[in-house]
C-alpha cells in the first residue's frame, strides 16, 4: 500500500497535463478573419491533403500550401513564377488559380504588357509531383478565336471533359464584362467559338459609375461588370458563382445554375439567379465581398467558401481586398446558401 500513493499522484499528473495539452489545442483552433492581411482574387485547389492557394500580387506568381486554410497566414509560401520583361505577360498580373490535370500542375493566369486593354489569360505548366518545386514553363495565351479581351479564367473537368469560364468584352471596347464559356481541347487551348452565358442585365448588376480618377471632361462613364466566374459542384448539380458590378462599388455575388439538360455551350441551358446570392455586411466590417471560391474540409463534412472584402466603403481595388473564408450550407432545391459574410470574431477553424 505505500507504493499507491505515489503512483496515483504520478497517474494524476499525467492525466492532469494531457487534459491540458489538448484543451489548449481545442481552444487553440479558431481563427478570425480575414485569414491573410492581404490579397485580391483568393483561390483555393484542394488535393491530395492539401490546400493550394493563389491571390493576385501584381508582379509575379505566389504559390501557398497548407493543411488548413485557416493557418495560411503562416503557411509556406514560394514565388514559383516571375515574368520576364517584355513580354505580352509582364505586367499587372491578376487573379492567378492552379489546376491539375492529368498528373500536371497548370496555372491560369490574366496579364497584359502595358495597361489593362492588352490583358489577356495565359497558361504555364510544370510536371514535378510538388508545385513547389520543378519548373513552371510557359505554354501560351489561351483565349477565342477573336483574340478577344480577357481576365479571370476558371477551368473545370466536368465528366471528362474540360471547360473554361472567363470575363470578357464582346467586342474590343470597354464598357461591359460578360461571362464566357469554352469547351477545351487540351488545358491551354480552346476548342471552338467562345459562347455568352451571362451579361449585367439585372438592376442589382448595373451599378457602373467608374472611379473619380477615370472621369474627363466632367463625363462620368459607365462599366458594367460580370466578372470572377467559378465553377461550383454539389452531387449533380453544377453551377457558376460570379462578381458583378465592381471592387470600387458594392461588389457582390451572382449566381448561374445548369440546368441539367443539354450542352453546356447552349447559354439557354444557364439560369441566372434573380438578385445577389452574396452581399457585403457593414454591420460586421465586410464591404465588396467578391470573388468566390470553394473547398471542403479536410474531413470532408463541411462545404466553405473563400472570397476577398475590404475593412470599409472606400478602399476599392487595391491590396486593402483581404481573403475571408467560412461555411455555407445548401438548400432543399440543392442551390448554395452562402448566408451573409460572417463578423470579424473567433470561429472554428475548418475540420481536419
């Protein structure tokens, strides 16, 4: 008997400490967003038990990995492409997203040589099993026949075969974004005519007064945007999340729903949603949500989505736009209900 004692306190004690290591972890993951000070256009590739994640830098292609979005404040992180000067891709790099296909890593990206009215998308592979690593080699522009204007490009494999979505002019002015959709033939170039699934058309989407800066004359000229298209999957429905008026406005997000029965280029066979399925909270620091993403938790359990807000009403399209992410849930008819964008305060971080 005069060995127990020690023994229990010895038990106790150790009882006592594990309980506290994991209460201290338990309470440990929550996180508050945004997730990362800054950075426009988030976009999220979940494979193989990680996250990949991408946002618009301007200068070059930043690539993060982590195992929870939550810790990407943290994660690493690599400069893994820098265009060289003088190409038609050198300048104002934007809304950057990899891919994989095919046992490749493929990176979609909008970039132009002088201003905004060369920007196009082009595309740049690598083969090592890490995209952290290997070489990333460019393959080109891909874009339409038309050689049309274009930004924010989105690729899905959808029953095997590859689509794209972007945001274009429909002709070579100014003035209006429409979303694109595209058959592929392989991940960097286009199979046939582009098609028009979407144009600002609603009253909620022409909100198109341009900044002060773009005014001359004392004209006030109109931009009307569709714009940021991403692919979203549940069971067997498919739908399109897009932004529409603009980052200096109230963005906010549309959306576009297959209906199941025909081509995908058939834009008869898209219904858009009537009025925003996604708008900012000032009540809870959130203005111009846009751009959306989506992953699912580690365990598989929860549906989440990332998109880019400012702090406040006039910080309009500058690195101000910081990535936020939290759940959302679906409705009976199967459509996404992405709620309103959450407060800035501690919540639980995504399963693992």
């Amino acid at each position: 008997m005069f060995h127990l004692l020690p023994k229990t306190r010895l038990f106790k004690s150790a009882f006592l400490a594990t309980f506290l290591v994991v209460h201290a972890l338990q309470t440990q993951r929550t996180f508050t967003n945004p997730i990362k000070n800054s950075g426009p256009d988030p976009w999220v590739l979940q494979k193989d038990g990680w996250y990949y994640y991408m946002n618009t830098t301007g200068r070059n292609l930043t690539l993060w990995k982590t195992r929870n979005m939550a810790d990407l404040s943290t994660a690493e992180s690599k400069v893994i492409y820098t265009p060289p000067a003088g190409k038609p891709y050198s300048k104002e790099l934007w809304a950057p997203e990899i891919h994989s296909f095919n046992n490749r890593w493929y990176i979609y990206f909008s970039a132009d040589s002088l201003n905004n009215l060369t920007h196009r998308v082009w595309v740049i592979e690598n083969s090592s099993p890490d995209p952290m690593q290997g070489e990333w080699m460019m393959k080109g522009k891909i874009g339409d026949q038309g050689n049309h204007w274009a930004i924010d490009m989105s690729v899905i494999d959808y029953n095997g075969q590859l689509y794209a979505a972007w945001s274009g002019w429909e002709g070579n002015t100014n003035g209006r974004q429409d979303i694109y959709l595209a058959r592929l033939k392989n991940p960097w170039t286009i199979d046939g005519d582009r098609v028009k699934i979407s144009q600002p058309d609603q009253p909620w989407e022409l909100h198109g007064d341009v900044p002060q800066e773009w005014q001359k004359n004392g004209e006030v000229p109109k931009i009307y945007v569709n714009e940021g298209p991403e692919f979203l999957r549940h069971n067997d429905s498919l739908f399109i999340v897009y932004s529409a008026n603009a980052c200096w406005l109230d963005y906010s997000l549309g959306l576009l729903t297959y209906n199941g029965k025909g081509d995908l280029l058939d834009p008869r066979n898209w219904i858009k949603y009537n009025g925003p399925v996604f708008t900012q909270a000032p009540e809870n620091g959130v203005w111009g949500p846009g751009h959306g993403g989506f992953f699912r938790s580690a365990d598989g359990k929860q549906d989440w989505m990332i998109y880019h807000a400012n702090p406040s009403a006039t910080d309009g399209c500058g690195d101000k736009r910081a990535p936020h992410i939290q759940p959302f849930t679906w409705t009976a008819d199967g459509s996404p209900n992405f709620g309103r964008p959450v407060p800035k305060k501690s919540m639980p971080v995504p399963t693992e």
